[in-house]
C-alpha cells in the first residue's frame, strides 16, 4: 500500500476566493510530475446534495458518471485532471449527518451518545481514508470560510487526521485574502493575520499561505505575512488575479508552490511539466475570430449556473482559434415578435438545461427563430425537450404538443414522465411516477447512445458509439416518433435497445442538434467535446457568411 499523503485546503476571509480552481491547479501540476491523485470537496451545508438546490443561488450541479450530483468544483477537478471523479469525492454536512443518524438508528454504535467528537468527525476522517487506497496523493478541499460555524466539524476532523496518519504525511494550505486599498495605495495583510489567528485557535497551523491579490505581492510584503502568520518566507504564495482561468498551473508553477509542495511532503517526482498548459494559453490569447452566441436560459443572472456549459463552449473554440463570447438572455423576455431584434446580431443560439415550466414558450420563441433563419443551433437537456415541442408544433403541426412536465393534462404530450425504463447501470427496470421523490424520478448519470451512420452526430463524434452523462425526469414520447420523423426530425442517437432517443436533428440547416444529455460535464480544456467543437465551428463558419 502506498503512502498516501494529504493536503487540506481551507478558505480564509471571505468565499469565492478561487479554492477549488486552486485546487484543481494544483492537481494539474502534480500529475505533470507523475503523482496518482484525487480531490475530495467538501461542503458544510446540510442540503444532502446540491441536487434540489436553485442554481441562481448555489450554482451548477455537476453530476459524476455514477450519478452523483456534486458541487459544482468538481467539475474544475474534472477539466485541469485527467481523473474522473464520482460520488465518494463530494460529502455534505447533510450527507455525514445522514450517515451517523442511520448508524444510531440501527444501532451500530450500542447505545452510546452521538456526538459530533468522536462520531461526526470520524465519519468524515472515514471518508478521507476511503480515498487513500492506490494514490500518491489526497487532496482536501473544505468548502466555505475559517470561522463559519458549520464548517467546524470538518476543520477539527482535519485537524485530527494529522495526529492519526503522522505530520510527515500532511499539509495545510490556506488561501486568503491580500486587498489593495486604493485610497491609501497599500496593500493590507490584516486580513490574511486574522483569518490564519482564526485557524491557529482550533489548533491548525497553515503550512503553505496563498494569498489571492490584484498583484503579486512583494517581498516586504511576503515577509510581514510570513512573520505574523508564523510560516517561512518561502511558504508564501500569490494567487493573482488572471484574464484566463488556464493560466494559473503556470502561474503557480512560475512560483515554485507545486515544488514547495513535493519538498514539504518529501515526495519523489518528476519536474513539473507545463508544455500543454503553456500552448493552451498561446492559443487562447492569440485566437483570430471572435463569435457571438445567445444561451437563453432562465438562471442568467448566476453565470455559474452554466458553468460546465460556459466553459465547454469556450474549450470548442480553442484548437480553432475562436473565441466565444456568450449572451445570457432570460428565456422569459422573449416572444415570437421579439426574437428577430433579441436574436437577429447572434451567430448561435444554444437553450440549456433546466426544470419547471417558467420560460418556456420564450425558448420555444428562440427555437423557432433559430430553425426559421437558419441560426446554428444546439439543445441540451430541456433545450431537446423544447426543440421536440416547437418542431411538433411548427413542422409537423400536432399544436398542442407539450410536455407532461409543464402541463400534466396535455392532449398532446410529446414529452412524457417515463414510467418504466431499463437502467443499463443495474440491468433492472425503474419504475417512476409523478409521486416519486426528485432525486429518485430522474436519469442520473452516464448511458450509451448508439448514433446513426451519416448524421451530423456520427460526424462530430466520429464513432457510433457513445457513453454521456444525464440528469433529467422527462423523455421524449414514443408514440409521437412516427408523425414527427414523417415531418423531418431525425432522430440520430437512441439508447442501445432503441428504448430512449437520446439526440434529435433536422437536415438543410448548418447546424441544428439537441441531445438528451448534458456532453458539457465531460469536457475538458485540452480535450474539447466533439459536440462543442462542431458546433463553435459552425458558428463561425455562419458569422463570416453574414
């Protein structure tokens, strides 16, 4: 068994200081230097999972191959790794309490007192370990802020680990705030002093600070967190502000963090190695045609709503030197009569996943107008769902076509709530209704699609055979394949069995596609999704004919 080390990254001042793109950067350079390893997130709310939590409040919901819905960092672990994560890589406060609850429910631990020392933290110490198995490296990240109250359990549980698996074998690294005052022209490290004085008082002392600033900090500066902060010169880092999130591996790497890493560790490696990194960011900062593309949505006023989605839009435009620029338009503002002055400057119109009913008829609106003026267009989720229905309406003419989810008595339900399907993962037949709980009503996780020869799919793909990722309750109507198909929609990619359709197109247009499932969660900067390369490429090659 190896001898696994950990690195415990913790937040300081304020959120959304950039822990989990820190994480993943640091994960990044330590697999250019040969080290196995995997990332662990943990969240301190109580929600069991983000899975029912509105994305204009907490953001994405990325889901893992097995199906779990997880915080939406994991999804940045996924694009800097080459890892694949899965439900043991992301906990809840929700989620350990649920563990301990059951266990004293069933009485495994004899009638004792549950507490959170011993019982909560050693269910997180539990999940940690279950991680340590056959990697070089385990890397934590705790979600939230040093100081917030639910976030104790899992800061003492960390604190705890170093006693249990040797000092030798761990390392604390904390991420702060260094603000610039304008006014008085100074840096401030004040708040940095407070938030490691906030953890040293629960016992943890930071080994690597890195400070998250405008600028890179000085040396006198470096000095005076390193004196006050009781860490050496050399273990403190910026984190400085980027025009390009891909540039941080070099960032880090152009100061040594990685190697300070490995030394304060003792672990073996190869040099770090950023060739790929570096030619990634030559090209993103050297690309030659700018594109424009409206994602009609209704969670536009979060962009993280979208952020897999945003960032995958943006991967399918590197290799070819395009650089995207996304238009959040709220799917509730637009109608049929507007759309032409919404829509008419885009060069793509994509509809994103969603759930309810609100904003519907808006995307249909944009649907329309993208198939009427031959817009390249691209569905994903609820946008197939919502392709489905307007092409039914519009081409097809079946005019009360809708969906069982925004109208449970519709005469014409193209899309439907499934009642039996066959779930490939478990080889067994699910049985759900409009009675049965969210989480346990929805397709979750990665299937097969089986793609016809000669679409634009197979095209894109350049294969037949496909696994992605799902995360929805509503499928498209069977019984509707007939009189649709007699209409023009192609129906490209269905499960293996013929069960499920899983992609829809329609021909004599430069680009029209929706796909049941979500192909953003898989990919990656330095390995775009076909799906996303063929269709940024087509959207290019529409704005120069314009």
């Amino acid at each position: 068994m190896k001898n696994t080390k950990f690195i415990f990254v913790t937040g300081g001042v304020l959120s959304s200081l950039g822990k989990g793109l820190a994480s993943a950067s640091i994960a990044a350079l330590l697999e250019t230097r040969g080290l196995k390893l995997t990332i662990l997130k943990f969240d301190p709310y109580i929600n069991v999972d983000p899975g029912t939590m509105n994305p204009g409040q907490h953001g994405e919901v990325f889901v893992t191959d097995d199906g779990a819905e997880t915080d939406l960092d994991l999804g940045h672990y996924e694009r800097y790794t080459r890892a694949t994560y899965s439900q043991k890589n992301n906990y809840t406060s929700g989620r350990i309490y649920d563990s301990v609850i059951s266990k004293e429910r069933r009485g495994d631990y004899l009638g004792g007192t549950v507490q959170v020392i011993p019982h909560i933290t050693d269910e997180i110490k539990t999940a940690i370990q279950s991680l340590a198995n056959d990697v070089d490296v385990v890397l934590v990240e705790i979600g939230g802020t040093v100081g917030d109250i639910e976030g104790l359990p899992f800061l003492e549980a960390i604190r705890q680990f170093r006693h249990d698996v040797g000092k030798q074998n761990i390392l604390y690294l904390h991420l702060t705030l260094v603000p610039y005052i304008s006014t008085a022209g100074e840096l401030k490290t004040k708040p940095t002093q407070h938030s490691v004085k906030e953890m040293r008082s629960i016992g943890l002392q930071p080994d690597i600070i890195l400070c998250r600033a405008s600028q890179m900090l000085p040396s006198d500066i470096r000095e005076k967190i390193a004196l006050f902060c009781n860490v050496d010169r050399d273990a403190v880092f910026t984190a400085q502000d980027v025009d390009c999130i891909y540039e941080l591996p070099l960032r880090f790497a152009a100061e040594g963090l990685d190697q300070k890493i490995v030394d304060t560790l003792g672990l073996e490696t190869k040099p770090v190695d950023v060739t790929a990194w570096q030619n990634l960011v030559d090209r993103i900062k050297n690309m030659t045609c700018t594109v424009h593309i409206a994602m009609v949505g209704k969670y536009t006023s979060l962009p993280e709503s979208y952020k897999s989605l945003n960032e995958a839009l943006y991967h399918g435009g590197f290799n070819a030197g395009i650089n995207v620029k996304i238009h959040w338009i709220d799917c509730e503002t637009i109608t049929d009569e507007k759309a032409k002055d919404m829509l008419g400057g885009m060069d793509g119109i994509l509809v994103p996943a969603g759930f309810g009913s609100r904003g519907i008829e808006g995307k249909i609106s944009a649907i329309r107008y993208a198939r009427e003026n031959n817009v390249p267009f691209f569905g994903i989720c609820l946008g197939m769902q919502v392709a489905v229905i307007e092409y039914a309406r519009n081409v097809a003419k079946i005019q009360n076509a809708d969906s069982t989810e925004f109208n449970v008595t519709a005469s014409e339900p193209v899309i439907h709530l499934m009642e039996r399907w066959f779930n490939e993962r478990t080889q067994t037949e699910e049985i759900r209704t409009s009675q049965t709980d969210l989480g346990g009503s929805m397709r979750l996780g990665a299937y097969s699609c089986r793609i016809k020869n000669g679409t634009l799919a197979q095209n894109a793909y350049g294969q037949t055979d496909i696994s992605e990722r799902h995360r929805h309750r509503y499928e498209f109507n069977n019984i509707y394949r007939k009189p649709l198909t007699d209409a023009g929609l192609k129906l490209s990619g269905l499960s293996p069995n013929g069960e499920l359709v899983e992609i829809v197109e329609i021909e004599d247009h430069p680009w029209f596609l929706a796909c049941q499932f979500h192909p953003e969660f898989k990919s990656r900067p330095l390995d775009p999704h076909p799906l996303f390369k063929s269709y940024v490429d087509a959207v290019a090659k529409y704005a120069k004919k314009k």
